[in-house]
C-alpha cells in the first residue's frame, strides 16, 4: 500500500511539472541557410508566423502595406519534430497536403527549423519570437 501511494504521488508531482509543447504565438523571420548558402532576412518586407496550438499562418508585410498572407497550415510537435502541413498557398506550392517533417529546437525566443524539402534543398531557417 505504501508502495502504491508513492508511486501515485510520484505521477502526479510529474504530471504537474510537464509541459504541452507548442509554437504558439508571433515568430519573425531571421534569416536561414539553405543547401549550405547563408541568406539573412529580407531588409524591405518582414516574414512572420502566427502559430496557435495546431496551426499556423505566414504573411509578408512592408512597411507601406498591410500583411498579405501566403501560406497556412497545420502542426504537430512530437518529440524534437515540427510536422507541418500546408493547407493554403497564395502560389503554387509542391508541399500542399504533404507533412512536412522539421528538427525543431526553441531556444529562449528563437526557434530553429531543420529539414529537407521534396525538392532534396537543405533548409535550416531562424525565427524570433516578436508576441
């Protein structure tokens, strides 16, 4: 008995310290590298990502403009895996409907995403958290 509530409390006490995983909230595009080339962020527009729980949203903005989103989709962390579906594309994108399967890492407000497209490009792209 005494076994079974130590057990018991030991769940719960873990339990309590988990924490569900999501990107949510606002990430701004920093810069990548991409099949072994450095780019950094586009100075005259900015590429954000809203993320929520489940899904996610990119716009393109400048500073005349208001954002005109381009691409959408769906998420899922699971382990040190981002796996993104795209739903919508404002252009014509191999990738709809397709998972997607990136290296994830979120270190303090940045996130890194690590994959390789369809196309076999090595990507590795930086976002910073803005909200």
């Amino acid at each position: 008995m005494k076994r079974l509530t130590i057990a018991l409390l030991l769940i719960i006490v873990a339990s309590a310290f988990s924490v569900e995983k999501t990107l949510k909230g606002t990430w701004e595009y920093l810069g990548g590298i991409y099949n072994g080339k450095k780019e950094v962020a586009p100075t005259d527009y900015t590429l954000q990502r809203k993320y929520t729980d489940t899904t996610f949203e990119a716009f393109g903005t400048d500073s005349a403009n208001k954002p005109e989103k381009f691409e959408a989709g769906n998420y899922t962390l699971k382990s040190d895996t981002c796996i993104e579906t795209e739903t919508y594309s404002s252009q014509p994108s191999k990738l709809m409907g397709i998972p997607m399967h990136y290296l994830y890492e979120v270190r303090n407000d940045s996130l890194i995403l690590k994959g390789k497209l369809p196309s076999g490009m090595v990507v590795e792209e930086y976002w910073k958290k803005v909200k």
